[in-house]
C-alpha cells in the first residue's frame, strides 16, 4: 500500500489516498491469498514507511514480485482510468551481495565486474518480467472494471528501480475524477478493483511458470 503515515497521497473529495490504498492492498491480499500466493505487507497499518524501506524488505525476502497500490491525481478532473508502472532503470547498493542463487565460492575467479554483469542479467530480465506483469494486470483491470486503463509505462520510481524482482505500481483510479471518485468510495468497487489486479497477477504466474499452492 502506497504512502501512510504523515505521507497521505493525494486528497479529493473527501477520500484520502493511503487510506484507500490500504484498503485495497488488504482486499487484493486475501484474493491472492485465496489462490494460494503467500503475501507479505510492506504495512499493514496507516504508517509511514520510506520507500527505500519496502524494496528492502522484498529485496531481503527475496520476493518473487513486488506491487505497489496507488490512486492517482491529475489537474484535470476529466481524466479517469487506472495506469500500471514498470521499471525503467534498475539500481543496485553499493554494497549489494551476490544475485539470489549465485555463490561466490561457485566462480574460478569472482571478481566485482563478474558480481555486476550477473546482476545486469538478473535485473534486465526482472524489468522486462515487469513489463509483462503490468501488461497482465493493465488487461483484467480495464476488462474487470469496465474502466480504460491509460497506460502501461516504464518509471523511474524509488519503489520500482530498487526491486531486484519483477515489480510494478498501480494507480488504480484517479480521485480527482468525481466520478471515479465516487466509485472508489465503494467497497464493492474497491473489492472489484483488487480483484482485477489479482486475475492479472495470477494470469502473469501462469504464463511465466510461478506456482501457487494445491
């Protein structure tokens, strides 16, 4: 779930962004939940956490995707519909250990300039497992919802770039469209709108392989 704490997102009519973020991160959840994907909260609670905090902790885990839950603004109310980011870059920490499944000790001669060129592989193809998974959940979002999803598009966001996983944020609608806005203030809606993105998620696992429980 996007923002939380003292970092409230974006405020329309009435509805409040990290509330409504939450909300649906807890619905999309127990959906995912239900199809058997194990799922770890970044927060669970309306709390402030950096974003460099909540790719760390998929990053330790070593989660297999990443999603961040959003809604969306713009200065013209006219503008509706969901969008779904990806990674256009990828940033590593200074001190990052070895890719996941990788050992030094496996190498002849493991080196710094071997330990980067294995995580360009592991990372360019985690951007383009990204693009394929917002691909997937900008389809069952505007197919479930009956609502245009605008885009799908690389971003530089802290949350994406520092995702060693396929990842992507979601901007499920926008609150400064009264109309949109009155749909998200619905349960229902918002239970529909995590729906979606689980389908999309799920139909991204399938394809790729990823396994869910029996």
């Amino acid at each position: 779930a996007g923002h939380g704490g003292r970092d409230p997102g974006c405020i329309h009519f009435g509805l409040r962004e990290h509330q409504l973020a939450l909300d649906i991160a807890k619905r999309l959840r127990n959906t995912l939940e239900t199809a058997g994907v194990r799922v770890l909260m970044t927060r669970q609670t309306d709390q402030f956490i950096p974003l460099s905090q909540r790719s760390a902790l998929a990053n330790r885990v070593q989660a297999d995707l990443f999603v961040s839950i959003h809604l969306n603004a713009n200065n013209s109310r006219t503008v509706s519909g969901s969008e779904v980011y990806y990674p256009r870059v990828s940033v590593l920490p200074e001190r990052a250990p070895w890719p996941p499944s990788v050992s030094p000790t496996e190498l002849d001669a493991p080196s710094p300039i071997i330990k980067q060129l294995l995580w360009n592989l592991v990372l360019g193809r985690a951007r383009a497992r990204s693009r394929e998974l917002a691909s997937s959940v900008c389809r069952t979002m505007q197919h479930d919802l009956h609502a245009p999803c605008r885009r799908v598009k690389p971003a530089k966001f802290v949350v994406l770039r520092e995702a060693q996983m396929p990842a992507v944020l979601v901007e499920v609608g926008y609150l400064s469209n009264q109309r949109e806005a009155s749909r998200l203030s619905r349960p229902e809606y918002r239970q529909a709108a995590a729906r979606a993105i689980s389908r999309g998620i799920i139909a991204y696992l399938h394809r790729t392989g990823g396994r869910t429980r029996s």
